[in-house]
C-alpha cells in the first residue's frame, strides 16, 4: 500500500517529503510550502490520522517506512 492509496493528497504527500528531509519547525516547513503555520498543522493532524499514529515523530517514521517499502517493490528499470 502506497500513500495514496492510505487517503493522503497531493499536498499531504508534499509534507511528507518535506518532514523527511528537513529537520525543521512546522512554522518553517510552511514557509516553504507557502500556506500558513495552521494549514500546515492541519495537513499533520490529518496525517497522522490517516495512518493512525499519534506524535509528529511517529508521522515521519511511519512515511519513511512506506517511501522504503515502495522503493524495494519497483522494478529496477523504474528507479
């Protein structure tokens, strides 16, 4: 199962990459996208339900385990 294919959107799937590589605040993180601190939050919560985890760190572990996953099951011409 792909993120997806778990609910997320196309802007849920852009946080995700951005959590994984980059080690900064939420307040920061939206920046970068260009939307607020709380539509930044907002896309976290709904997240973290999607995936039925409770904490941020959680989040990010469980969204690397699922890029790791999806990696391993393409085919090599494909990477």
């Amino acid at each position: 199962m792909d993120l997806e294919k778990a609910g997320f959107s196309r802007r849920e799937l852009e946080v995700g990459k951005l959590l994984m590589k980059h080690p900064e605040t939420d307040k920061e993180l939206a920046w970068r996208m260009n939307i607020s601190p709380e539509t930044f939050r907002n896309h976290l919560k709904s997240m973290r339900r999607k995936l039925n985890v409770n904490t941020k760190q959680q989040l990010i572990e469980k969204i690397r385990w699922y890029y790791n996953h999806e990696e391993q099951e393409r085919p090599n011409n494909q990477n």
